[in-house]
C-alpha cells in the first residue's frame, strides 16, 4: 500500500469496518463521510459511557509500588506488553521522565494476568517475577502495551452496539431531526421532545463492558 492510498483510507476509531458498516445499512460511496462520522461517533459514545478505551491502541501507565510486585492495568484486554521501566516515586508522581535501557525491565522478570493476547474482557495486571524485586529508590513502574479490541475482533454484542448506535445515528441525521423525536401529543399540541443520547436496548448491551468504579 503506497502513501497516498494510505492517506485516503486511514484507520478509523471504531469497532466495525467500515465496509461492513456500509454493507448492512446498504450505504455507497457517496455517504462516506457520514458513515465515517457516525462510526466514529457511535465508538466515542460507547468509550464513554462505559468509563474505559474499547478500541486497541497505546497505553501508558504510571504506577506506584505499594508493597505487592503486581499491578493493575488501566486499559484491557491486553494485548501486549512493549515495555516496563522501573521508576523513582517521584517520575512516577509526576507522569515519568524519558526512560533509557537503564531503567528497562527485562521481559523475562514479568508476565500479565490473564496472559497478554487473551480477548478476555476483564482487568489485566502485570506481575513482576520472582527474584526480581524493586529497590528502595525504584518505587513504581512505568508500563507501555496495547490494550482494547481491534476493528473488527470486538466481541459480537460490543460490536451489534457500535453498528447499532451509528445505524442510529445515520438515521438522526438523515432525517435532520439532531436530539429531537417524533411527535408526541401534550396539553392539546402536537409536538417534539428532546431524545436520550443512546437508547436503553444499547445500554444493556454495553452493560458488562462497563468499568466499575470502587
């Protein structure tokens, strides 16, 4: 693929392709750019509403030692683990300096809970192995790894909401009609009220993806 191809056809930010998107709802070029933007909001909605990063991308955690040579990763399912750097309390307090190969953690001193690559959709921890052991000054970690769901690879009913919810979207625009539903009939007048931003059908769909706060 030559830079101009991919210039014009660059990775969306969502959990179905595109193609397949088009193909169901029974799109054609000529709605690209909506089809495109209501993907893409459909997945910025669902991230949100479910308080966590869904579609695979670069994460970095900062985290303090407390004790236990384990520690909980924000972002999941973990799908790789590129790099662990050990850190001072204080670069970790403040987000961390650039590490070098000083500071690297070789691969052989951690391994993730579940395994890393496993679509499991729970919370992954990484755990450093015995006999490696942090020192005084070293009191946090610095972690690197992809983690969420490619476009594509998202669980069936992750996937039926995002397809679900910009086919939604699609129509709201469509029919120009942007946070309002049909008519509905008060005080004698016919008239418009304001709708939810996602369906309730969604909402159970999305509901076992949701983080959950302590």
């Amino acid at each position: 693929m030559d830079n101009e191809t991919r210039v014009q056809n660059p990775t969306l930010h969502t959990l179905i392709p595109l193609a397949d998107f088009k193909a169901i709802l029974g799109l054609d070029d000529r709605e690209d750019v909506l089809s495109r933007y209501c993907l893409i909001t459909a997945a910025y909605t669902i991230e949100q509403y479910c308080k966590r990063r869904l579609i695979r991308k670069k994460h970095t955690d900062c985290l303090t030692f407390t004790g236990e040579h384990i520690f909980s990763l924000r972002e999941y399912p973990v799908g790789k683990v590129l790099t662990v750097h050990a850190a001072t309390a204080r670069s970790v307090q403040r987000g961390g300096p650039l590490f070098g190969p000083e500071n690297l953690v070789d691969p052989k001193h951690y391994f993730c809970i579940p395994d890393e690559g496993i679509h499991e959709d729970i919370p992954f921890s990484l755990v450093l192995r015995p006999p490696y052991r942090l020192t005084q000054e070293e009191m946090g970690i610095k972690v690197r790894y992809l983690a969420g769901y490619s476009t594509g690879k998202a669980p069936p009913d992750l996937a039926s909401a995002c397809l679900e919810l910009a086919a939604w979207n699609m129509s709201r625009y469509r029919g120009r009609r942007i946070g309002m539903t049909g008519n509905v009939r008060g005080g004698g007048k016919d008239g418009e009220h304001l709708e939810a931003s996602m369906p309730e059908n969604m909402k159970q769909l999305l509901e076992p993806y949701r983080r959950r706060m302590l």
